[in-house]
C-alpha cells in the first residue's frame, strides 16, 4: 500500500513538473474489437485513470506517466453525457513517461466538431498512472473526406441486449437520414425550378427513391447480419451477446427436475449484469443472483469471463466464492456449469 501512494505521489510530480512532457511520442491507431487475448488480459485488470477531454479534431496528443502498460478505452460521448459501446475504440500505452498521439477518426462516433471524449485507462493490480495535458489537431478536409467515406461502408450493427438496439448510420457524426432528406430536398428544389409543369409528381418520386434505396441499404445490413446471427446458432448454438444462455436454462431445467431441487443460480463473473439478466429471463420465475449472501441458497453457479477460476477435487474457487461444487457441462461460449454439492 505505502509503495502504491509513492509511486502515485512520484507521477503526480512529473504532472506538475512537466518533466515527461518531452518523453517519446507515441502513436497510437486504436482499434474498435478486442481480441479474445486482450478480453482474457482484461478480466484481471482495474481502472487505474480516467479522464474527460472537450475537443475537435481528428488527433489528441495526452501526455501521461504509468508504472505498467495500460489498455485504453476512448469515444465520444452523447449530448446526454452517455456513451455508446459502438463508438469505443481501444488501444494500449507502453510504461513510463510519454506523450501519446491518439488517432480518433477509428471511432464510429468521430465528428470533426467538438466533442467529450472519455478516456479510461485500466492497468494491472498494484499499477498506478495519472493523464495530463491533451491537445487536439484540427481535422483537414482531406481527413473528413477518408472518415466519411469509412463510415459510408459501416455496416448498421445489430445488438441483442435488455432492449434490442439498432443505432441508425451517422457519416462525421450526422445522421445518414438527415443527409438523405437535404438530398431529397435539393433535388425537389431543382425539380420545381426547371419543370414547374410537373413539379409535384417528380418531387414524390425523388421522395419515394430516396426512402426504398435508403431501406435497401439497411435491408442489406439486416440480411447479413441475421445470417451471421443464423450461422453461429446452427453450428454451435449461441446467438450474439446472449452467448450460450439459452442452452444452459435448458440444462438447469433438466437437471433440477432430475434431482427436485429448486432452481436458484450464482453466477460468477467480472464481466456486467447483462449475463445475469438473460439468464434470469430464461429460467423465470427462478432465482439468478451475482449477490455473494444469496450463495447460501443456490443450488447451481454459472461461471461466465471470470479469470483465474479453477475447480480442484470438487471444490470451486471463483473469486470470492470456494465450496464444494460438481462440474456438469461447458458451454460452446466458455460458460461453465456447476451443481453445488452440500
């Protein structure tokens, strides 16, 4: 503890100095998906540093100083201070004193206005880091260009969560509706100038091709992602986010009307609720609970993106949680199911 508060005291003086604001310039490209190695590393690490940032520009340039390598999160927030998990990109900064050159055009949420962005540094236990100053770099015309033409090619991505999401396409941070409305617009405009004998009907017509080629390019989207969606629960059963939940619900099921006993649930994870909450949606009215006082009373543990868990001669130790448990069945999206034996 005494080595973490001078380790700490020892940053926030090179802060305050200035001292790493000459260090190494560091490039940084984040990337938007986590590998599963980077996931797996994740499970074990903290938060160590936050911090907001208001800026424009298609770069930020954040001095910073780490004990340990530190993996990032970035994007920009909504007007309502809330961000999207669409628009995170992530990235890792090396140990020591440096400046770090952030390209923020990787985000699908990028706009070359200004914007607060979120940046949060998560490091391994016992590692410590402090952000310092950030400058933005204007974006150029050539770069709103690139990003718009990226984002043109951003397939609408569909989430299965409490509330299915669909986000809409924005191109630079403007809604693609909004776009296909100015053009619709224009082109009435045009219409009515050059052919006032027909103006009415070419106007609806330019309406009507705007909004069937505006639901093509969704249905596109739709189409291939429902197979994607199709494929995975073919071959081995899981669906999206939802993973494996519905197989193991079914799993409970039968085992606890093999044995009548009731159905209550721990599940043991370092990840969100959100598996939790589908779990519990499949098997109500049963109990699912992550509350370690409701252990006394479950009869099953689901384990699910906890790192370091290991069961050893019918004992489970998942984090906090060590008693007597019997492995029933592994799970095609690494979820593994336990009886609690008393």
């Amino acid at each position: 503890m005494h080595m973490r508060i001078i380790a700490g005291t020892a940053l926030l003086c090179a802060l305050s100095s200035g001292a790493f604001a000459q260090g190494e310039i560091v490039e940084i490209t984040p990337h938007r998906h986590l590998t599963e190695e980077e996931r797996i590393e994740r499970m074990g690490m903290n938060t160590v540093s936050t911090v907001m940032l208001v800026g424009a520009g298609e770069t930020v340039e954040i001095s910073y100083a780490a004990t340990h390598p530190l993996s990032c999160d970035t994007g920009p927030l909504r007007s309502n201070g809330k961000g999207d998990p669409q628009h995170l990109v992530r990235f890792a900064l090396p140990a020591g004193s440096h400046r770090a050159s952030i390209d923020l055009t990787t985000s699908p949420g990028w706009a070359p206005w200004s914007q607060n962005y979120l940046v949060a540094c998560m490091g391994t236990a016992g590692s410590t880091a402090e952000l310092g100053r950030a400058v933005f770099t204007s974006a150029r015309l050539t770069t709103i260009v690139r990003v718009a033409r990226k984002h043109l090619r951003l397939p609408e991505e569909y989430q299965a969560s409490s509330a299915h999401t669909l986000r809409g396409y924005r191109i630079v941070g403007i809604p693609l509706g909004y776009i296909v409305l100015a053009a619709a617009l224009f082109g009435i405009f045009l219409m009515s100038k050059l052919r006032r004998e027909r103006a009415l009907s070419r106007s609806l017509a330019i309406v009507l091709v705007c909004a069937l080629g505006y639901q093509a390019w969704f249905s596109m989207d739709l189409v291939t992602m429902t197979a994607m969606h199709l494929r995975t629960w073919a071959s081995d059963g899981t669906y999206a986010q939802l993973g494996s939940v519905e197989a193991m619900a079914h799993t409970i099921r039968q085992e606890a009307e093999a044995r009548d006993i009731e159905r209550f649930v721990f599940v043991c994870t370092s990840e969100s609720d959100f598996y939790e909450k589908a779990l519990r949606y499949f098997l109500y009215p049963s109990s699912v609970s992550r509350d370690p006082e409701s252990l006394a009373a479950a009869t099953f543990i689901v384990v699910h993106a906890q790192p370091g868990w290991y069961e050893e001669d019918g004992v489970l130790h998942c984090g906090r949680v060590e008693g007597p448990a019997r492995f029933l069945q592994k799970f095609p999206d690494g979820s593994v199911l336990f009886a609690i034996t008393r």
